[in-house]
C-alpha cells in the first residue's frame, strides 16, 4: 500500500517513514509542500493530513488533485505516531 502523509512535525519525518514500512507501506512525506502538488502525489492508496500542521489552501489542492480518485483521505488533528499507528491499523485491516 502506498500512502502520502501531508503535514506533520519535520523532526518526526523519518519516524513517519518508519512506521509506515512497519505496516509494509510505502510513504512519501510533505511536511511544509511548496508549490504545486501536481505530479508530487502520484496515485496513492492512502492520503493522511495532519490538519492541525496544515494550511487550508494546501488541503483544498490535496483533495482537488486526487478528486474522481478512489483514495483514502484521513483527517487527523494531531501529528503524532498514536494518530498515524492508529490510521494505519484501519486500513491495513480492511
């Protein structure tokens, strides 16, 4: 499973990275994006958004990039490793 993480904390990157191969996923990290998003996502099956360490504007672009997708898009308020194990177990369970 692929996943794209947007936000978060820039000194937890690596743990991000860590946990996820943990869960046998492949992850790419933005932390604080520039620019576009376009062709950055690629076709994820996965999109977590740290939404208390992200702008609006970057979210919009986020969710209009993957519009007419079937990716996951999970929300989480808090960008530490409990709320990124516990989005992690949902969907590799399901």
């Amino acid at each position: 499973m692929s996943v794209v993480i947007l936000g978060g904390n820039e000194c937890m990157e690596r743990q991000y990275k860590d946990l996820c191969r943990e869960y046998n996923c492949k992850a790419k990290v933005f932390i604080k994006p520039s620019g576009t998003l376009k062709n950055k996502l690629g076709n994820p099956d996965l999109l977590i958004c740290f939404t208390g360490a992200l702008s609006h504007k970057i979210l919009r672009s986020a969710q209009n990039e993957l519009k007419g997708s079937d990716v996951a898009i999970e929300h989480s308020r808090t960008a530490s490793m409990a709320a990124l194990r516990a989005i992690l177990e949902k969907h590799s369970a399901a």
